[in-house]
C-alpha cells in the first residue's frame, strides 16, 4: 500500500515537471469539468451529503454545492488575470529597468478536507490549486464515507488522472501522505491535527495553510426594534443550527448578552427554532445529524453534568439510533464546564449573561482567537471597539456565516484558529508563489558600485541607495563632500 | 557584579517566558499600536543607525572584516532606507482595505483590516548581522508588534551592539534583544509567539518550524541555496563581468544568501570569461587579494576549514583556473575560479557561501535551464546574462526560484516594491517594504451587515422553490431571481 502511494505520487510529480498542469487551457478546461461535475452529479451530491450527515438538500446547496459553483465560475472569469504578471513600480532612478511579479505554481499540493463540509471543504482548497496551476492529491475525510467515495469515484471522470488524484482513507493514509514531499499542504480540521500536520510538513520544509477552529462567539446587544430582535434572533438560530447542526468552524459556539435582554432572547429563540423546524425538527429532517458515535457522545457528555444539564431552557433530548441531538438552549452553564471550555461543534447553545455587553470584548479577549466573531448591534462605538480590541479571523456584524459566502473577504484564523486564507482570488495567491524578476540593461551602470572603494564612491552610493537624487547630482558636479572620512582597516 | 554575570549567564525557558510575558502585557496595553509609537521607534531607529556609524562599522569589521563601503551601503543605508519607506508609507498601509460585496451579501459593506499578530520573533543570520535584524524588525514595528530579536552569536561584536543600541534607543518595554546561542534559542524556541521569523539554513529552519508548529505559529524562513549564473555569449562582458564580481565577492566575499553560487556557461565562451575575470578581478582587488582590503574574511575556522575541504577534494583541485591563495592565520581566501567541476562534486552539492565560484559547462546555453531544473532544489535566486529575448522568455518561464534578475545580480533585494524570499527550499514566505508589514500583520476580515433586506430563503422550513432562489442569488442574476419568485424557473 505505501509502495503503491510512493508511485502514485512520483508520477503527480513527472506529470507536473512536464509542464502538463501550467498552461492556462489545461487550467480552464479542468475548472470547467469541475463545474460540469458540479451540474452533472448535483443530485447524488445531495444525496451522498444526507447519507452522511443528514443535511437537507437546500441546506446542502445553501452551504456547499451554491458555494462551489460561485466559486468556480469566479476562478474561471478571473484566470487570466489571476495568473497574469504585474509590473512593479520602480523609483524615478532605479539600480533595475524593470521588475515584475510572476505568479507559477507550486507544484504538488496536498488537500486534507473534513467531514462537516466534505464537498466544500474538499472543493474549494481543489479550485484554487488548479486555477494557480499545481498538481492536486485530495485526501477526503473517512468519516464522511459517501461524499469521500463519491469524489474518488466520480472526480476522476472528470478530471486529468495524471495531475489530480483522490486518495481516499483514514489516519493511517493521511499520516503516509504527509510523510512525502509536497510542494504545500492545506489542511481543513482540529487545531491538534493541524500541529502534527505542521511539524510533518517542517521536515521537508513544506509550507502550510491551517483552517482550524474555535469557540466563535456572538455577541448579541440589547436591540431596542423588534424587527431588528426578529432578524438577529433568525440568524442566530439558523446559523447555529442550520448549518451541519452548529458543526462548523465558523458555528456560532455561544452567545453573549446582557442579564436584562436575557429572558426575551431565550423567547425569541424558542419561538424562531419552532418557526424553523416545527414543534418536532427530528421530523422537519432540516437538522443534520451528528457525524458519528463517538461525536454524539461527545455532546451528550456535555449535558451529564448536573449543573449544566440545570442550565437547559430548551430541547436537550438525544437519539442515539439515529444520531439526534435536538436543538438546545442553555443559559449561564458554568465556565469551568466543558461545553465552555472546549468547541462545542454541535448544536447545544450556551447563552452567557454579562452585566453590560462591553464586558463581551474581555470575556472573548481571554479565551483563545476563534475563527470568527458575530456582533449584533446598533451601536457604533461598540461595533469600533470590537473591531479594535479584539483578534478573530474575522468579524461580521449582524449576521453569522455569511462571510463564508463572501469571495473578496480573505477566509482564514489566526492564533488556535489557524493561519493562511483563501476564498476567491486569495485561493489563487495562496497555492502561488510570486516571483520577484528583475531586469537590467548593459547600458546604464553605476562605476562607483565596484571597488577599489574611496570616499567619493560611498557618498554616491549612500545618495543612490537613499534615493537622494539631488545629492547625487552635487556629488557628481563636485559640489558636495563626504561628511565623513574613510578609514583605512 | 556577580549577580549580574551570574543573570546574564543563564537564560533559560523561564527567563524566556518572562520576556514573553512582560512583551505581551505591553501588547495587551495597547502600547505598540498607535500610529505614534511605531513612528518614534523607526525615527529612534534611524537616529540609532545614523549616531553610531562609525561603532556599526567597526563592530562589523571585528566580526567579518568587511569593508567599510558594503557595512554603509549594504547594511547601514538599507536599514535607514527601509526605516524611511516604512515612515513614508505606514500611514497608508495602515488604513483598512475596502472590500466589494456581492449580491449574495447585499446588503453589506467589507473591509480587510490590518491588525497587529502580537509578540513576534526574529532570529538573524551572521552574515549581513545589522541588515538581517534590523530590516525584520522594522516590518514588525511597523505592523504594531512588540518584538524580540535573537542576533546571531557567529557575529558577537554586533550582537552585543545591537543589544545595547537597541536597549538605548528603543522601547524596551516591547522591544528586546536577547544574545544567545543554541540554548538560548531554544529556550526561545519553547515559547509561544505569533509569528517567527528566521533567517538561516535549512538545518535549523526545520528545528524553528517544528518548534513553532507546537503552537501553531506561522513562520517566515528566509533561507539560501545554489544561486546560479547562466552566461550566455553576446552580452557586453566587461559589465557582465564586473556585476558578478560585485555580487559574489563584493557581497561579503560570497557569504550571502543571494551571492552567486557557481556559473553555467558554453565550452565555446568558457575561456573568455575566464580572461575577462581574470581581468575585472584584478582591477578591483590588486594583485594580492588576500590582501585587500575590499574583500570580507571568511567569518569564522569552521567554515573556513569547510571551503577548504570543497577546494582539496580531489576531483575539483585540478579544476582552479585563479586564485586558490588561503590565508588560514587571518580566514582569508582569494576569489577563486574553477573550471568545468563534475557536478557530483562537494562544491557543487552544497551552498559554497564563500569566495569560490565554479563554472559548469554546456553545449548550447539552452542546455543550462535543465541543469537548473534538474537539481531538485529551487534556490533563493537566478541570474542570466544575455541579450537573446527568447532565451530571457524561457528563463523566466522554467526556473522557479525566489527571485530572478536578468543582466544583474543581487540589486533586486534593494527594491522596496519586490518581495524578498525564497520557495521550496530556499524558503517560504517574504518581506521588504510593504510586503514587511504585511507578513507581521494579521488581515481581518470584516463585513458590515444591517437587519434590512434578509433573505428569507436561507433559512428552515426548506423548500423547493427556496432552492431555486438560492441558485439564481449565487447565479447573480437578477431576472433569474425574479423568475424563481413568479414561480418561471427552469428547473
């Protein structure tokens, strides 16, 4: 099997020195397979994403497959001028002619996706390898088995063999994958596999984005309109438990609100997650489910505690069988607890009460940078303050996971939530290396760059270096003298 | 007195991780972050450079012999330089980058804004000691980081200068210099840092990342490799000549990252630029080079003995067409030229970092893009030297490596608009002007929304005709969405 894999990748390697993936055409015709197989298989996509997590197939398109499309059809329209050169600007007098930055591939990216967002998590980082022209191995997550078969049984259809692969399997494929040489590793998952996936990497000195996670906090102000309460409290709710049942990175993990806005908070969640899902959401099927056992255990452990289980003010029941967990409400759970401690990645809501609401910039200040921090508020100095005084990948105000949507937003963490970005051209850059190449001519040259040295010279140098032009022309006329003199070693 | 001996001997993990304590108690107070301090730490930092000249040169004349002109130009003036740009342009790198929306976001407002990683840390190489620490950390400060510079201990007489420069003029309060060696850096290594940045060899890069990578800290590794010549044949000799000579031997005598490392030229015009060396090398350093007093000393005995032994091996001492002198007693060598080396040689498979310079022959010079390509590794850069605008065209298509120069060496690390740093083995990541403090900055991104205008169809209950809406909002097309909302849609 390692045999096997040492091949593998040795060919994606001859493939990729042939020049086989630069070529904008070879690029162009890829991204557009992409997008047919995004057309073409939509429906068993849908189906293979209900199979694995129980997600309805608007949600399904909402998060993944809409998302995709947009993103493909960016890569396409902006290629040519993603992988275009850029001149760089150059001072008046300039030691060069010209200079310019040329974007090339890197060569041989390694993608390791995870289970929450399989195809879009598998897709995106693919989109941005192959619009940057590199040769591609995906390794989907395992615990995500009908999407992983899914893509390793259709993608090559419709896909160059040679310089994209799937390569499909659990740990022990993904820690023999990281034992050869890449040219970059993304990786998408927990902040402990990303340090093991970094400290592989370092052996060979490989570059690496990691898109991890965190407790993403959302800060929710005391709205005065209650249009404005309706659409905050939507969002919350749908974001929470509308996209993979809160196992997100970007999830909101919990909220934060002052004592006094508390209880008509709670309400209005209650009355909206009714309004979503039903007096019964298992039955409204718009509620994934939890991956897996061992997940729902995970979150079912978290309500054992007695004193958290006192904290719940809605839903808290669980359905082994079929890997259930209701939506749930929960006010004021201790701090020290679990469900605070660690990301939550489920769809257990924690509300905080705070005395006033800019007490939510330390509470968020002393916990780890998360991926994402949700403000919904009115107010200007607060929303200032926010942005200023805390550190999150990124911020939105009055709304949740949308940013994901957005393509000119760098998406990426910072800290225990990552480092690196993609998402529209950011993609491209980030599987690109940007090469510095200068030209000069034979005909301008500066005598006074080479030695035998003397004061003269190094006056003219230092004007030059410093760009001090009219203290070059002084020089040269003879009309100014070193300041200092030169000693002999 | 000795107590203090006694704190300045041992610095360990706890002395380590005070300093990053008091460092990030100084962020957390917002000190680093006003447009005001980092402005009077640059302005501190050229009045720094410009007040102790004559100590900086003289420090490195103990530690390298360099040559007073390189120490003013390549180490001085590029520090104030990049002071200058970054005073000049900070305020505007500063600002938040407005970012468009789209339809799916509509109504929204974007913006990417640079905030400052934290508590940053810059370990230095010994061979450009001033330049490689201060240029880093001047990119830091302009990104509002509280920093900690590890000079290098190869080059002790600027490591102790800048430690007490640094502690004169600048905030110590966020900024610190700790001296050091291995034990040092390790205890170093331990802590948790927002971003490292190390400039060096791949050996210890490899220890840094995976150090960092404990704490999932992102790093930038400015490292080295074989930075090829290729010459071709109608070109103006003489300046082609003189340019390497400059970027070889007049940059440290070869001991730079960015120093040409050996040349590939025809068997036809081999002889020529031999002669033409020959010529140039003699003009610029007399005819006793192990004499003059233009050329850097060969740093320190271990890496003198290590250029020794790549010149003694047997199959490339027969090779030398000039120079060969050594000096053992006062770490000389002269600038060397070897002449058509077996390419499974040692001076051919490791960096040379030094005043030896081997020149490998090809038939046609086309032939010298696959001896690039096929050494496996990309180094930090590549010159070419030619008139012939096909051959540039295929240069700059097939060699990848940090940066390329055609008809020059080396001068492309003066310009502020150009990204310095390495790929695959020769590093990753890059600074210089604006690219300095992007690398120390964290880019958030920020997006504006207000309660009108919600789009109903992302949220539970579900439904088809949610669907079709969906697809014609990320289509971004507005009939189509009017056509979902009549019910007209395709699917």
């Amino acid at each position: 099997m390692e045999k096997d894999l040492g091949r593998e990748i040795t060919e994606i390697r001859e493939c990729y020195r042939n020049g086989n993936t630069k070529p904008i055409a070879w690029r162009r015709s890829q991204l557009q397979a992409l997008r047919s197989f995004l057309l073409d298989y939509e429906i068993q996509i849908f189906r293979a994403l209900n199979l694995d997590l129980g997600k309805h197939y608007v949600e399904a398109f909402r998060d993944e497959v809409g998302i995709l499309k947009k993103s493909v059809n960016l890569a396409l329209k902006d290629l040519k001028r993603w992988s275009a050169s850029t001149k760089a600007k150059l001072p008046a007098i300039a030691l060069l002619s010209y200079a310019e930055l040329v974007p090339e591939p890197l060569g041989l990216i390694l993608v390791i996706s995870s289970w929450n967002f399989p195809l879009g998590l598998s897709l995106e980082p693919l989109i941005g390898a192959i619009a940057a022209g590199n040769a591609v191995v995906l390794k989907p997550s395992e615990m995500s088995p009908a999407c992983s078969s899914l893509l390793a049984n259709t993608l090559p259809k419709y896909l160059d063999n040679q310089a994209i692969k799937v390569i499909e399997g659990g740990p022990a494929v993904g820690q023999q994958l990281l034992q050869q040489k890449w040219d970059k590793i993304f990786f998408t998952g927990s902040a402990k596999v990303g340090r093991m996936v970094m400290s592989e990497a370092a052996k060979n000195l490989t570059p690496v984005t990691l898109e991890l996670g965190g407790k993403c906090p959302a800060v929710l102000d005391s709205l005065s309109w209650s249009w404005d309460k309706e659409v905050a409290v939507k969002r919350i709710v749908g974001a929470k438990y509308g996209s993979c049942a809160g196992q997100a990175c970007i999830s909101i993990d919990y909220v934060l609100v002052e004592k006094s806005f508390s209880s008509t908070v709670v309400e209005l969640m209650k009355a909206m997650i009714r309004t979503m899902y039903g007096d019964n959401p298992k039955e409204s099927h718009s509620v994934a489910r939890i991956i897996n056992k061992h997940h729902f255990l995970r979150l079912k452990n978290l309500l054992t505690d007695q004193k958290v289980k006192d904290c719940i003010v809605y839903g808290g029941s669980t359905d082994e069988d079929s890997l259930y967990i209701e939506p749930t409400i929960l006010v004021d759970p201790p701090l020290e607890s679990a469900i605070m401690a660690e990301e939550i990645f489920g769809p257990l809501l924690p509300i905080i009460t705070l005395d006033k609401i800019e007490d939510s910039i330390e509470f968020i200040n002393s916990r780890p940078k998360p991926l994402a921090i949700y403000a919904f508020t009115k107010d200007e100095v607060l929303r200032k303050r926010m942005v200023s005084e805390t550190s999150s990948g990124s911020v939105v105000f009055n709304d949740a996971i949308i940013q994901f949507a957005a393509d000119t937003l760098p998406f990426g963490g910072i800290g225990e939530s990552g480092f690196g970005k993609y998402h529209g051209k950011f993609s491209f850059d980030t599987f690109t290396h940007y090469k510095a190449v200068a030209r000069r001519s034979f005909f301008t040259d500066f005598w006074y760059r080479f030695p035998p040295w003397n004061n003269h010279k190094l006056e003219l140098l230092e004007d030059t270096y410093g760009f001090d032009y009219f203290g070059l022309l002084l020089v040269i006329l003879g009309l100014k003298r070193s300041r200092k003199t030169f000693h002999v070693n | 007195m000795a107590s203090e001996e006694e704190k300045k001997a041992v610095f360990d993990a706890e002395s380590a991780k005070e300093v990053v304590k008091e460092l990030r108690a100084s962020f957390a107070a917002g000190k680093t972050k006003s447009y005001e301090w980092r402005s009077t730490q640059l302005n501190a930092m050229l009045k720094m450079m410009e007040e102790n000249e004559p100590q900086i040169i003289a420090a490195l004349r103990d530690d390298l012999s360099k040559p007073e002109l390189e120490s003013s130009i390549y180490e001085i003036a590029m520090v104030k330089s990049s002071c200058t740009v970054a005073l000049k342009k900070m305020k505007h790198w500063m600002m938040p980058e407005k970012a468009k929306t789209s339809l799916i976001t509509f109504p929204s407002s974007a913006e990417i804004v640079s905030e400052p990683l934290g508590v940053v840390l810059v370990i230095s190489a010994w061979n450009y000691p001033f330049l490689l620490s201060l240029d880093p950390v001047i990119g830091a400060i302009a990104a509002g980081n509280a920093v900690v510079l590890k000079p290098s201990e190869i080059a002790p007489a600027t490591s102790s200068l800048l430690a007490r420069l640094a502690a004169d003029y600048l905030d110590r309060s966020c900024i610190k210099v700790v001296e050091g060696a291995v034990p040092e850096t390790s205890a170093l290594l331990e802590q948790k840092w927002d971003k490292i940045l190390y400039t060096g060899n791949g050996r210890i890069a490899r220890i840094v990342m995976a150090a960092a990578a404990k704490h999932l800290t992102p790093v930038v590794l400015e490292l080295g490799g074989k930075c090829p010549v290729i010459v071709d044949s109608d070109i103006n000799l003489q300046v082609a000549t003189r340019r390497i000579i400059a970027g070889k031997w007049g940059c440290n005598n070869g001991q730079a990252c960015v120093s040409p490392d050996y040349i590939i030229t025809t068997k036809n015009y081999a002889q020529k630029l031999v002669d033409s060396f020959k010529c140039e090398l003699e003009r610029f350093y007399g005819k006793n080079p192990l004499e003059s007093k233009d050329l850097s000393r060969i740093v320190n005995s271990n890496h003198f003995a290590r250029l020794s032994k790549l010149l003694d091996e047997d199959k490339v001492s027969s090779k030398i067409v000039h120079g060969g002198e050594r000096d053992e007693a006062n770490l000389r060598i002269a600038p060397t030229i070897l002449l058509d080396v077996p390419q499974d040689s040692l001076i051919m498979t490791e960096e040379i970092f030094g005043p030896l310079l081997p020149i490998i022959l090809v038939h046609k010079v086309e032939d010298s893009l696959d001896v690039i390509n096929s050494s496996g590794t990309k180094p930090l850069a590549a010159y070419l030297f030619t008139n012939n605008k096909k051959l540039k065209e295929k240069f700059v298509a097939t060699v990848s490596a940090g940066g390329l120069v055609v008809n020059d060496t080396t001068v492309h690390l003066a310009e502020h608009t150009l990204p310095f740093g390495g790929v695959g083995d020769s590093g990753m990541g890059a600074y210089h002007g604006k690219f300095s403090f992007d690398t120390f900055s964290h880019k958030k991104a920020v997006l504006y929304r207000g309660f009108a205008g919600d789009a109903f169809v992302r949220y539970p209950p579900y439904s088809r005709g949610k669907l079709r809406l969906l697809q014609a909002l990320f289509n971004g097309s507005f009939l189509g969405i009017i056509r979902a909302l009549l019910g007209w849609s395709k699917s």
